[in-house]
C-alpha cells in the first residue's frame, strides 16, 4: 500500500488553528480562530450478522465540552469508500450497540419514511450526507489521501453533543478500512485586544502646552484686528441689478476669517 500524501493548504491551516497560535497582544488575537476539541472516539459493531464485518464500519464521538459548535472535521482516510457523519444534540443519546447500529445504517443508506423514522425513534440526525472518499473503491490510488469536511457540507448547524461517523467500504479486496487522525475543530470568535493608554512625553506635553499659548495669542491679535477690518470700507463691485454692493468680509471662501 502506497504512503500518505502531504496536507492539503486548507488542512494545514486547521491543523496549525488547533495548536500555538501567533503571540498578540495580552495572548489575545482579533481574528477568529479554530480551535481542536476534546472528544472520545468508540468504534462501533457492525449491524448485519450476514455481510463482512468490513462492509461497514462505526465510530462514535463524544465531545467533552458539549453541546458545541462544530466547524470541521479532519481525518487521514484509510481505505473507507465513503463517509456519513450523524449528529445528536441530546445529551444522553444512547451509546454504540448493534440495535443503535443498524439504525445507523437506516439512515446512511435509507431515505424517506425508512431514514424519517429511524430519525424519529432515535437521537441520530444526518450532518454530512454520504459523501464519496474513493473514486474508486477497488483502486488504492487515493485510499489514504486526508480530507476535510466543514461547515460548507453541513445539513445544520446546531450545537451538538454526539457524532456518529459511518464508513462503507463495498470492495472485497481490503481487509480492513477506517478514519485515522480524526481531528475536530469549532471557530472560536475574536477576542478584543486590549490596548495600551496613551502617555505623553515630557517633550511632547511641552510642545503641546507652546502650541496652545500660540494659539491664545493669535486669537487675541484677531480680536484687535477686526475693528479695523471692519472700520475699511472695502470696494464697491455691481450686481445684476446695476446697483453698488459694498464687499462683504468673509463672503468668499478662499479668505481666510478671522473670529
């Protein structure tokens, strides 16, 4: 069998999300970023007694911290023909028995009434419709190639406490298939960060304090100004009337007016 391939870019950023984050200012980032979760992983017994044991194949996960918000699912593949991923946002939902199973696979591969009322007997609810990992099942080309399934493939997007993964593997020719490297990840929102207060200089605050007494001056020197300015009579210009309009101070807008 071949080896693994590397990461896709969109994996690696995940896989980077979950782990140390850049350093910012109070350990505290503006941008949202993903998160691993905590979750234990059960394999769970196939549900047919007839067909071989690797026809189908089970792993339900439980989150610690449920319910969450989950935004993507990382996983190495090998040699699982297709995926179905479940959810349950009920917190006692039952645990992987053969019974919980085969409803399982009512859902993974049923439709309509059969899959509605699997539904409604249980907790189970379709997240991830059956989605194809091999091209081809009886080809190993790709069967140990990483995927990502986000919030883009999602069927809802409630908080939930419980996955069920279901995997098909229809091909004879492998003795065994599975999820490795099963990785999930939630978007943790951005964090304010805290800004340090402002704090003059010494030489600033000086600058600052010249600058206001200049300003205190020039606005006196335009006080006494003005009555001068207003005592000239300024130049007589006609209107459309042919009638003499004495200039009026600040009229126009490239003069500058002072108080």
């Amino acid at each position: 069998r071949r080896g693994e391939t590397g990461l896709r870019p969109s994996v690696m950023v995940a896989l980077r999300a979950g782990g140390t984050e850049a350093p910012t200012a109070g350990g505290l980032s503006p941008y949202p970023q993903l998160r691993q979760l905590d979750a234990t992983l059960t394999p769970c017994p196939s549900p047919s007694t007839t067909s071989p044991p690797t026809t189908q194949q089970y792993i339900d996960v439980h989150f610690m911290d449920g319910p969450v918000e989950l935004h993507s699912i990382v996983f190495v593949n090998y040699y699982s023909a297709t995926v179905t991923v479940l959810y349950s946002s009920a917190a006692g939902t039952k645990g992987c028995t053969a019974e919980t199973a085969s409803q399982s696979q009512r859902l993974d591969h049923g439709g309509g009434a059969q899959a509605a009322a699997a539904t409604q007997d249980g907790a189970w609810q379709v997240l991830v419709p059956t989605h194809q990992l091999m091209i081809d099942p009886h080809s190993e080309d790709d069967a140990q190639a990483h995927h990502e399934l986000n919030v883009s493939k999602f069927t809802s997007l409630d908080r939930v406490h419980s996955l069920r993964v279901c995997l098909s593997q229809p091909s004879p020719l492998w003795s065994s298939h599975t999820l490795r490297s099963l990785r999930f990840f939630t978007l943790q929102p951005p964090a304010p960060v805290p800004r340090e207060p402002l704090h003059a200089t010494t030489a600033q605050a000086h600058l600052a304090s010249v600058l206001s007494e200049e300003v205190q001056a020039l606005v006196a020197a335009a006080v006494r100004v003005r009555p001068a300015l207003d005592a000239a009579v300024p130049v007589h210009r006609p209107t459309l009337d042919g009638q003499l309009q004495p200039y009026l101070l600040g009229e126009f807008a490239e003069e500058v007016q002072l108080m």
